[in-house]
C-alpha cells in the first residue's frame, strides 16, 4: 500500500481538492468523477459526496492509496 501524509494549513480541505493535491488525478473535476465512482473511502466508509471536508486526523483511501491528513503548523 501507497502512504502519502498531507499536511493541512487551513481547517479542511476538500475531497476532491486532497485528490488532486496528491497526485491522484489531474484536476478537481477528475477527483469528483473518482469520488462519483464509489472508489474513495474516509476513515474506512464510502465517501460520495465530492466536496466533503476533511479535516486533521482523517484517513482517505483510494485503492491501495492511503492518505493520511494532519495538522500543519
């Protein structure tokens, strides 16, 4: 499994938006579209809304991608 951390500067960020920031697809509309597809998970639970906000202490899955979020400084 793929481990990526990702520190937050602002009180959340968007799903799509955390997609795309790692990497994962090439724009926020592409993040949607994966999001839409039932493939993305937050802390272990199906995620279906687009734009949800993740927050420090949140783990998002995509296939065998984990991303971790915690707070910046």
């Amino acid at each position: 499994m793929q481990q990526f951390e990702f520190e937050l500067n602002d009180e959340f960020v968007e799903l799509n938006q955390l997609l795309k920031l790692n990497g994962l697809c090439e724009s926020g509309g592409a993040g949607k579209m994966l999001v839409a597809s039932g493939k993305v998970k937050v802390d272990g639970k199906t995620e279906l809304r687009k734009t949800c906000k993740i927050r420090a202490g949140q783990v998002v899955t995509l296939g065998d991608v984990r991303i971790k979020v915690h707070a910046g400084n």
